[in-house]
C-alpha cells in the first residue's frame, strides 16, 4: 500500500495571465504527485490526532 509521504500548498502568483491561487497536491512515497485542485482563498491547514486502543 502506497503512503502519502507530503501535503504540499504553493502560493501561486501569475502576473502574466493575472492569477492569483493556492494549488494544492500530496506526494505518494512512490514519488507518485496527485493533484488536490486549486483554491482562490487561503486554505486553513490543522492537525488533527486520533489514538486508537
């Protein structure tokens, strides 16, 4: 079973074509990249734990 290994949001700024957006994407421990989707706000980020007995 594949893992994800990172969670990753990139502020991107494109003064060419007048964007402005949060792109957001995990990484696989397979090197695999797996496209989340794009966000005009700023997307709130918090870890939540659960503990399991």
């Amino acid at each position: 079973m594949d893992n994800i290994t990172e969670i990753r949001i990139e502020e991107i700024k494109d003064y060419d074509n007048n964007e402005y957006y949060y792109y957001i994407y995990c990484v696989k421990d397979t090197y695999e990249r797996i496209e989340i989707g794009k966000s005009k706000t700023k997307p709130q980020c918090y870890k939540q734990l659960a503990v399991y007995y």
